[in-house]
C-alpha cells in the first residue's frame, strides 16, 4: 500500500531536484523516492546510527514496561 506524503523545499532544493529528475528522465516523485531509500540504505550501514536506534529501542522498552504495570 502506498503513503501520500507532503513534503516542502525551498525553491533552489525543488529546481535542483527538478533537474536531477529531468536529466534522470524519470519523475520528481520517483526521485524523490530514490533519494529518500539511498537515505535509508546508508542509514542501515551506519554503526553509530543503529547505536542510536538501539538507544531509542531500549527508552521506548522501558516506558512501554512502565505503562503496562
């Protein structure tokens, strides 16, 4: 299932997009939606960003446990 989403740039970051989508030959939402995934992928491989993730895991771990009692 697809999500709409709203996103706002500024006008040089939606001309620079544009162009990039043109120069591609595809849409500004499919690069749009390429450059969010490459975004998420080098999260993915990024050791102090899944430091962080495990943090935030471990936080929400224990108010969820707090909640429940």
């Amino acid at each position: 299932m697809a999500k709409n989403l709203t996103v706002r740039l500024d006008d040089q970051l939606a001309a620079d997009a544009e162009a990039i989508a043109r120069a591609d030959g595809v849409s500004l939402n499919e690069t749009v939606k390429r450059a969010l995934a490459d975004a998420v992928e080098r999260r993915r491989k990024d050791p102090e960003f899944k430091k962080r993730l495990r943090r935030i895991i471990e936080e929400d771990r224990e108010l969820l446990e707090r909640l429940a009692k």
